[in-house]
C-alpha cells in the first residue's frame, strides 16, 4: 500500500521551461491538493479537487496549471516556469477531507 | 476565509512536556487536525478534533475548545525525535480544502 506517490523527488528547470508533476493515491480518496512549501514557511494550497472531475483554484494558483485525470491522479503543470517557483511541491489526498495524507514531495529549483 | 495563528517556535528539555496552541478563525467549523513535519520530509497527518475536549494517542494528545476557536496539540514525555514542526489545520466550508497555519518549530533539548 504506497499511500500517496509522487515523481519526480527533484527537478531543475531553466527559467520559461514546462514541467508537469505527477501525483497518485492508492487510498481511494475523493479530494486531492497540490501546495507549495517556501523554505521556513508553511503550506499554501495551490490548487484541489474534492472529487474526480472537479478543479479548484487554492491561495496562491496563479502560473499552475492541474488536472484531475482520474480518481487517483492529479497532475500539476508549470507552463513557463519561473525563479519564483523554487519550492517543494507536495501533494496530499483525503477521504472525509479532516485529515490528509501527503506524498514525499517535489524539490523544485527554477534557475 | 480560513485563518489560523500558532507559534513560530517553542523549545523543551527531553522528558518534559509542551503545549503547541492553535487559534482559528474559519466560516464553517468541521474540525481542526494537527501534522507532524521533519526537516526535509513531508508532513504526517497526527489527529483531529471535531468535538471539544481532550484526544490521547499515546504520548500525543490534541484538545479543542470550539466557543474559544482553539486547539493545542500536548506532547508528553518529550524525545529527541520529537524535534520537528508542527501544523495545525481547518477545512474550508464544504471540507474542500485544507488551509494550514504557519507551522511551530519545536526544538527538544538534551
């Protein structure tokens, strides 16, 4: 039972390339989130879904791009990556939507 | 909106115990849950309160007041690798989302 899996673990970027983060859950979770994590902060949601079909803009989307591909996946795209998307990328999934469970993060570095 | 105001660090002697607080401030209340994080790893979802008073999970223990719009996660019997940050959490109305405080950094002393 993998829980939440996400790839890559790290990634460099050259300023206006595209990446797309992958994400899956095995836990048969409804809701879905992607959030940022900036060195000595806390998480800011970017973007979620609480049910397969359904996409939500989060506190800080702009720049990302999601889709919910299936009830397991949820795939983040950067488009034109920029220096300020330097962060760890995390991605969480939850049933009842009190409690999440998170992958083992994305280290992004956009130089 | 959602708002939640912790901490930024707390520090404790290994043995003792620490209170992590937690104050909200959200438009619907479902819950608020607490999470673990290690320097360099992901965050680890530990419990949640969705009614008031006080939840044991061994050496853990969360409690909320919902007339005060407040929580705090007590940590007994303090051990080294207990030194880590602390988030508490709320859902969004609909439990659609979950927005994170800004995170307690404890540091657990020998």
């Amino acid at each position: 039972n993998a829980g939440v899996t996400q790839t890559p673990k790290f990634q460099v970027l050259k300023t206006g390339q595209s990446m797309t983060l992958q994400c899956a859950q095995d836990m048969n979770h409804n809701s879905m989130y992607w959030y940022r994590q900036d060195p000595g902060m806390g998480l800011r949601l970017i973007y979620y879904s609480a049910s397969e079909g359904t996409t939500d803009k989060g506190e800080v989307p702009n720049g990302y791009n999601v889709s919910r591909l299936n009830k397991r996946e949820f795939s983040l795209r950067l488009e034109s990556a920029a220096p300020s998307q330097t962060s760890v990328y995390f991605c969480a999934s939850s049933l009842t939507g009190l409690e999440a469970f998170f992958g083992q993060g994305t280290r992004l570095t956009v130089v | 909106g959602q708002s939640l105001e912790q901490p930024s660090e707390v520090t404790a002697v290994e043995g003792a115990i620490v209170q992590i607080n937690c104050t909200y401030q959200t438009s619907g209340f479902y819950g608020l849950s607490w999470y673990q994080q290690h320097d360099g790893g992901a965050p680890t979802f530990l419990s949640y309160n969705a009614l008031d008073g006080l939840e044991e999970t061994g050496r853990f223990s969360s409690f909320l007041s919902r007339s005060d719009s407040y929580g705090y996660l007590l940590l007994q019997e303090l051990q080294m690798k207990d030194s880590a940050s602390y988030f508490c959490a709320v859902p969004d109305t609909g439990r659609r989302a979950l927005t994170f405080g800004s995170g307690t950094r404890l540091q657990v002393q020998p």
